[in-house]
C-alpha cells in the first residue's frame, strides 16, 4: 500500500504572517482556519505550520520554551484544535514543526541548568569549561554569526548554541532529552497531528570530544554569518555519524499512528541527506534543501534532480521556496519572467517521486520584499545591522484581497507588506483563469490526477540540460526549457497535453518546440 504522502503537495504556513484572526497584526491559528478552504481548493493534501509555541520569539518561534503548547498570541491549544478538526473534515493533513536541535533559554530547562552547575538539568544542555586563554571551548561558529559558544559567569563555563545564544544546544547524549521529546512526539500525535517537520533535524548529535572543525576559507572578520559559516567545513557539529539514527524511536512511534516525520536535513551533499531516509528506518523524507537553492541554470537545475534522485529516490521533499531562502521568482531574476522560470521548475519538481512543498505564496507568484532595517526582524539582521543577509523579505504578510491590510490584518502588520500589488491577491488570482494561483492549482490536479506521476515509477532521463530538462514516468513526460532561448525536444511520438504553462493545443510531437521557461507534462497516445 502507497504511504498516504507519496506524490501529496504540502504547503508551508509561516504562521505569524499567513492569516491575522483578531487583528493585532500577527498571523494566528484562527486566521489559519478561516483561510484552510482556499487551501483544499488550491490542492494542498498536507498544511506545514511553524512553530507556534511559546517563544520570546527572538528566532521566529524556533526557540522554544513549551514544546507541549500554543502560544495565546496564536489562539492557544484550542485554537490548534479547531484547524486539526477543519483540515482534517477539508481532506488535509497537518504536519507540525518540531524544534529538538535547541531550546530558547527561557526555557525551564535551561533556567535551571543555569542555576548551578549541580543542577540535575545542567547537563540536558552541553557546558565546557573555558580554553585555557579564558576563550571559547572550540572553534565552532553559529549560523547567525559569532561563536557558538557564550560564557555563563556565574557558572563560569560557556554553554553551546549552533544558532543565538539564546537558542542552547540540546545534549542528545543525556538518556532524558530523547525520552522528552519521544514523549513530545506521542502527545502531539495522540492529539491528532498528522506528522512533524524536524527542525535541524541532521544538528542533534555532536562529536563528544567537540573537536576543532577544519578551516577551509580564510574570511574577514567582519564576514556576514553565512560566510563565516562557509569558512568551516563542519566535521564534529553537524551530521555525525550517529545522527540518522535518533530518528529510529521516533520512527517506530510515528508508524503506529500513520504519521510523517518530514526532516530539515540541510545539507548540500545529496548522499549526506540520502543517509536519513535511504534505509526507510528513521526519517519518511528530508526536505531536498538543494532545489531551493538552485540558480535559474539548466545544467545546474538537471545536476542537482538527478543527483538528489539517484541517491535518494522517492524520499525527498522537493522544495520551491522556504521562509529561510529567496523566493523562486527572485531567485530566477524577478519580474515576470522570474515568475514564468518558477512555475516552469515547479512543473519539473512536480512530476518527481516524493513530497512536493510549496511555500505560501508560491502559488501567487510572489518575489521577496526589501524589507527596510529599521522594520527587519530576524535576528541575522537584528544584531549585525545587515539587511541583505536576512530572512525578512520572505517572511511578509499574505497579500489576501485588494484592500487595506490585505485581507491579512485589519491591526498594523508585524512586518510591512513592501510593493505588493492588486494583482498579487489570492481574491484577484482565483478570478483569472490564466493566473499564477490557476495555474499553479492546475499543476497540483495533474499531479493528483496522473498516476504515473503520483505512484512509485521511476524516473527516466530523456534530457539533462542544454538547456531543456525533460523526463519520462511510465507513459507521462515532464518538460522544460531551462534556457534563454526556444528549444526542441524530440519526442518520437505524439503526445496529449496535460499541462503546460502556458497557452497550448491539446497534442504535440514528435518533436515540440519549447519556449524559454516554458513547461510541460504529457501522456502518450494510446
Ligand atoms: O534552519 C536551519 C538552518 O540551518 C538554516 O535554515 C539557517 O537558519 C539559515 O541558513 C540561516 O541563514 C532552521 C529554521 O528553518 C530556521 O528558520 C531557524 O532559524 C533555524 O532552524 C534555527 O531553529
């Protein structure tokens, strides 16, 4: 039997900028709600949402002090109750985001741990004494810039944070932090959550002897976090050994209720992630961070699909865009062409085994917001007074209907709304038959529909770039032209039209030509 997620398209909620239920101005669960029937419409089968817990919200949620709760400012438990019920009736999914990596450190946990050094919860967290320079304990670097390691005087040890030194580092290897959060899993399960995305799911085991990573850039001190992050290839802090096999447990827990276990295994190397689903032991799937990082490049985009395959198969979640990264449009050189370039890639990842996972807004076409310093909120901006580097412009608020607020709030929104436009609305989309939300909501009813898209058939290569990338599963082709001019593919045969991007008769072949960033999926003739 098919896992019910084979071939399903999930779609990702930002949630304090989806949908405003009462009017303060940040996206909640009631928002959530009222908005889930425009979701089924689109196609979604399962709703991603992100952290909701209770935060000081200094990393957008993902840093937790109640693993086991809804914060008021989202509508609370029973908020999250209410679009369990209504997802559930719509036909939808809900995969919620779980957080094991780190906890915020206003979390009881680490209040106590940072008490005393005796304290029974000290070591949940990983604590060094100071080099003997007074310096930190290693050479490890945070992803938001600067060590990863801060100094706790009254202790005197400094405690580990792979993000902010308000988001400490979990001690995996303490027996009780796997049997917490193997609890945390069954109490979200047992309250009726379809599964979990794993937040730095390939970050939760460290080396135990917390080794030097090796240096392999010399960058400036005063680089941006990524690329002092770059400098280090990240032996002993990220994706040890050991690392795949925590999600054994949480395995066997999540198969007795049919549930997903969906990982953010961020990493670039194909066989790296492919090491947390091949086996079928722990992880369903992993995010595929690589297709949200793909430039607009034919080789490359046809590189990275049959690489993450090859090494992955149907266990990958193809992503189009994330609240961590540009937008798909932006990332393909804007405008209306940078829109065009996106639904065509998304007609490519939409043919592929696996997960699809779109981002909320993707189906409108949306392109990243400037979003001014003075209203940025990410903490990569907050405390380096760098714009460019953050993640702000993709986290603007949903753009719901031609009007002040935007349908997303009738309160002052947490964070601007930048150029958005009339013609970027869901109201406006839905009207237009020819738009990017049609479209787009096409695609997914292909994909449903077409079973040879949807099932376990392979894939086989009928182009690998220059510049069209095209693929054949069972009796359907997916197409297209990943470059700046028209091309040609040769079909041998003719085939019907099931999508295309844009305007097209019914049948085409043998040989079709392909205009720039046009896509295409077909079925033979019988
Ligand atoms: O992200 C983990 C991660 O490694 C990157 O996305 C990183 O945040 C980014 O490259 C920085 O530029 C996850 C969440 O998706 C992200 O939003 C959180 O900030 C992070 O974990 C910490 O929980």
């Amino acid at each position: 039997m098919t896992a019910w997620w084979s071939g399903a398209v999930a779609y990702e909620v930002y949630v304090r900028s989806f949908a405003d239920g009462d009017g303060d101005g940040i996206g909640d669960l009631v928002g959530l709600r009222s908005r889930l029937p425009v979701l089924a419409e689109l196609g979604v089968d399962v709703v991603w949402i992100t952290p909701f817990y209770p935060s000081p919200l200094l990393d957008g949620g993902y840093d937790v002090t109640d693993h086991r709760d809804v914060d008021r400012v989202y509508g609370g438990l029973p908020a999250l109750d209410a679009v369990l019920a209504d997802a559930h009736e719509l036909g939808m999914r809900v995969v919620v985001d779980l957080v094991p990596n780190h906890t915020s450190s206003e979390h009881p946990w680490f209040r106590a741990a940072r008490s005393s050094r005796d304290d029974p919860h000290r070591d949940l967290y990983v604590w060094r004494d100071p080099a003997p320079d007074g310096g930190p304990p290693n050479n490890w670097v945070s992803h938001f810039g600067g060590p990863a390691w801060t100094y706790d005087g009254a202790t005197g040890q400094y405690w580990l944070h792979l993000f902010l030194p308000e988001q400490p580092d979990l001690n995996w290897a303490h027996p009780r932090v796997p049997d917490e959060f193997a609890a945390t899993l069954t109490w979200w399960l047992e309250r009726g959550v379809d599964g979990f995305r794993v937040d730095v799911a390939h970050g939760l085991v460290k080396d135990p002897q917390l080794r030097d990573n090796p240096r392999v850039l010399e960058v400036d001190t005063d680089a941006d976090a990524r690329t002092a992050w770059g400098a280090f290839e990240h032996r002993y802090d990220l994706d040890q050994e050991g690392a795949p096999g925590v999600y054994e447990r949480w395995r066997s827990i999540a198969d007795a209720y049919d549930a997903l276990l969906v990982g953010e295994v961020y990493l670039l190397d194909p066989a790296r992630v492919a090491r947390y689903v091949r086996e079928q032991r722990g992880l369903h799937s992993a995010l595929c961070i690589p297709s949200v990082r793909t430039r607009w490049d034919a080789r490359a985009i046809a590189t990275m699909l049959r690489d993450s395959l090859a090494t992955a198969a149907g266990n990958l979640a193809w992503v189009l865009s994330s609240h961590d990264d540009s937008r798909a449009p932006s990332r393909f050189g804007g405008g209306e062409e940078g829109r065009r370039r996106a639904l065509a890639y998304l007609t490519l990842l939409a043919g592929l085994p696996g997960l699809l996972v779109v981002y909320q807004g993707d189906e409108l076409g949306l392109e990243d917001v400037p979003v001014p310093v003075e209203h940025a909120r990410d903490p990569i901006v907050v405390r380096s007074g760098r714009p460019a580097a953050g993640r702000d412009p993709v986290r603007t608020p949903m753009p719901w209907e031609p009007a002040e607020g935007f349908g997303f709030t009738t309160g002052e929104p947490w964070l601007p709304f930048g150029d958005r436009r009339a013609e970027d609305t869901v109201a406006r989309q839905r009207g237009d038959p020819r738009s990017h939300w049609n479209r787009t909501r096409d695609l997914f009813r292909v994909r449903r529909e077409v079973r040879d898209l949807r099932g376990p058939a392979p894939v086989t290569w009928l182009r690998l770039g220059d510049p069209v990338v095209a693929y054949r599963r069972g009796g359907a082709v997916v197409a297209a032209n990943c470059g700046a001019d028209p091309a040609t593919l040769d079909l041998g045969a003719g085939f019907d039209v099931l999508y295309a991007t844009a305007e097209r008769c019914g049948t085409v072949g043998p040989v079709v030509e392909l205009a720039p960033a046009e896509a295409l999926v077909l079925r033979g003739r019988p």
